[in-house]
C-alpha cells in the first residue's frame, strides 16, 4: 500500500480537519499525564507533530521543552505558523531519526504515527537511545487485533479493511519493543468525542484530512458520503460523535541502584 505525501495535499487541510474540540485536547493531555512520569518539569518529543495539534498543550502541560518531530516540511511549515509557543521547537526527523541526544527525553509521544513507520525495530531502538532512564513512551493507535468498531466504518467500509492492514498488531509489536529494551506498563482504551453532532463529523471528513481517503477510490468515497448524508437528514437530535481507541505506554526501566 502506497505512502501519503502529507506535503502534496494534507498539509492544507489537516489541521481543521483533525482539530479536536477544546476540551477533548485537555482530556487527552490528561490521560498523557496519567501515564507520565511524575516529576517535573518534563523534556518532551512529540513524534509525528504534524501541525502541532499537541505539542503546545504537551508543554504547558509538563513544563519542558517540548521537540515537534515532523518529516513533511509543509506540516511542520504550518505548525510553525500556527502552534507556535516559546517551549517548542519544531525540527525535521522521523520515528526512526530521532534529532535528539541520547537519554535527553523524559517522554515520547506518537499519536496516529506507528502506522506510518515501515521499520518498527528501526524506531523501537530510536525511542530506547534518546529516552532517560524511567521516561516513558505513549502511543495512542489502532491494534487490529483489538480494533474498535469507529463511526465512519459504516459509511465506509472499505476503510476497516485498510486499517486492519496498515496498523500494526499489539503483540508483535510488544514484542518488538521489548527487545529494544522497553517494557509494557498498559494498553488503555480511551472514549474520544471527535465531533460535536453527525453533520459536524461529515463537514470534517469532507475535509478529507486522513491520510485514509487518499487509499479509497474515489467511487467508494462517492459512495460514502451519500450514505453519511442520509444519515445526517435522518438525525432529528444531534448528538456528539464518538470513537475508541487505544494508548499503548512503554517504559525505559530505570537503571538499577548500585550495591555496595
């Protein structure tokens, strides 16, 4: 399956199209913190920052500064110009091209990225070198072998098909990280609002800001919004569009206390 040039088309429209409502972002950031190491301040890499959707909530949130990792350059152009904060940085890289020192990081983010990462040994062992012992990865995915069942798969089905083949496996990827030297702490399975109503949920998939469409034929999305249109006349109440999904959190052991 064929890779998505964020900077041919997505860069213009991901960030409206994939804009959580206020207080779903402070949920989210939230549950980071759940699962964070509890000091502070903490030093930052948000991988795959895109626009920067988290990364000015990740440092208000810990206090560090906070490193956006972003290899399309019109991504990272428009979170520069639009998530801007004095914390963050903003650099080219990728999951398995962290440009980080070893040990500088307290946390790792990767928030719908692993599915993009071809080489996960490759960014198992990255995330492994530039973490502080004790500092934690967060991984907020689809597992297709505990995939929730999200609203736009009745609409467009051949989109679970797709997901199923691109998002990795959780115990083969356990696995794989594991051997990098990370060891599992838990897999929560978070409840999301992504829209305010089901007409707010279709003007943003209108947007077509998933790197998903761009695997769809044009007929099936033809298809599919027909179907969400109808659905959208049909409702007579709206109400808040929501989906599932799960955070994977890894830890880098912290170094055992020397005996004397």
């Amino acid at each position: 399956m064929r890779e998505v040039n964020y900077d041919e088309r997505q860069h213009r429209v991901y960030a409206r199209a994939r804009a959580l409502p206020p207080e779903m972002l402070t949920e989210w950031v939230h549950v980071f913190a759940r699962h964070a190491p509890g000091r502070r301040p903490l030093t930052v890499v948000d991988v795959g920052s895109g626009t920067g959707r988290f990364t000015p909530a990740l440092a208000d949130e810990f206090g560090g500064p906070v490193t956006g990792v972003e290899p399309y350059d019109r991504m990272r152009e428009a979170a520069e110009l639009h998530a801007a904060h004095p914390g963050v940085t903003y650099v080219p890289g990728s999951a398995t091209e962290i440009p980080v020192p070893d040990q500088s990081c307290d946390l790792a983010l990767l928030f719908l990225v692993l599915h993009h990462v071809r080489d996960h040994a490759a960014a198992a062992a990255e995330l492994a070198r530039v973490l502080k012992p004790g500092g934690r990865v967060l991984i907020r995915s689809l597992f297709p072998d505990r995939m929730p069942e999200l609203p736009w798969y009745s609409y467009f089905p051949g989109i679970r098909l797709i997901d199923e083949q691109i998002f990795p496996r959780l115990d083969p990827l356990l696995e794989t990280f594991t051997a990098a030297g990370l060891r599992l702490v838990t897999v929560e399975r978070v409840q999301e609002r992504i829209a305010d109503s089901l007409a707010d949920y279709e003007n943003r998939l209108k947007l077509r800001g998933s790197s998903t469409f761009e695997r769809l034929t044009e007929e099936e999305i033809a298809v599919g919004f027909e179907a969400l249109d109808a659905a959208v006349r049909a409702e007579r109440r709206p109400r808040p569009v929501e989906e599932e999904s799960d955070l994977l959190v890894l830890e880098l052991p912290a170094e055992p206390t020397a005996t004397i």
